[in-house]
C-alpha cells in the first residue's frame, strides 16, 4: 500500500511547455513555419476562464428567472490566448501590426486560416487534458 508521501507535490510530474506550428503563413528564413510556446493549462486556469465566460440567459417562460450558459467562442479565445507564451499576444506593438485590441483578437488574425486555427484549438486542448472534456461537452450538446 501507497504511503501519503508519494501524494506530496515534490513528487508530482511538471508538465512541460509544447511547441507547435500554429500557422504556414509565418515562417523562418528557412521557410520553415515560427514554432509557438504553448503551456499546458491547470484546472484552476480552466475555471478561471470559464468563469469569465459564462453569462445568465433568461429561462423561456419563466420571467425573472435565469441559467448559466458558456459563451463557447469566448471561452476557446480565451483558452488558447491564456496557454501562448510565445508570441506574447499581449504585446502592443505586435496587437497595433494587425490593427487590433485584444490578444483574442490578435491570435485570429494571425492565424486567419480555419483549418490551422481547428488544429491549433485541438493541440492547446490535447496538452491540457482538455480533449477528452470538450468532446463530451460536444456530445452532450448534440443530445
């Protein structure tokens, strides 16, 4: 039997940064595509997030009563904007190049292709152990 030290955080796996080719459109001298820093999200980071995102609906039918709902394309924004590390979506200089705002923003700019964009929304889920959640969460809204 395990003693309660194995469950010690000393003992806990670090998981590490990924890099990925978010998009052809950006490439080396070598015409190779600019690899992106990517950090695997945490559970409280996830919550953080969604919590950002949910907004109250109105219940049909009952006035003055309402439900919690996940604005989906904030919460994947959001998601992916909070997991880059490199390219800092923050910066300002590189915001004012696209002529935008917010790293939200930003990274659809630079990754304006929606394949590219798809793979890269998949790769951000597969590190932080999100890909399993969001095709349930899929599923169930197809029910």
């Amino acid at each position: 039997m395990s003693s309660l030290s194995m469950f010690l955080k000393k003992n806990k796996a670090v998981k590490e940064n990924a890099f990925f080719p978010a998009t052809a459109s950006l490439c080396d001298e070598d015409g190779k595509p600019l690899l992106w820093e990517i950090k695997p999200l945490t559970t409280k980071d996830n919550d953080r997030i969604q919590n950002e995102c949910m907004k109250e609906v109105p219940i049909p039918g009952k006035p003055n009563m309402y439900r919690h709902k996940l604005d989906t394309n904030t919460y994947i924004g959001k998601l992916l904007t909070a997991s880059v590390i490199f390219p800092d979506l923050y910066n300002a200089e590189l915001q004012d190049s696209y002529g935008v705002k917010t790293p939200e923003e930003l990274l659809i700019e630079i990754i304006d292709d929606p394949g590219e964009y798809n793979a890269f929304i998949q790769f951000v889920q597969k590190i932080s152990g999100l890909d399993k959640m969001m095709a349930e969460q899929v599923e169930e809204a197809k029910n």
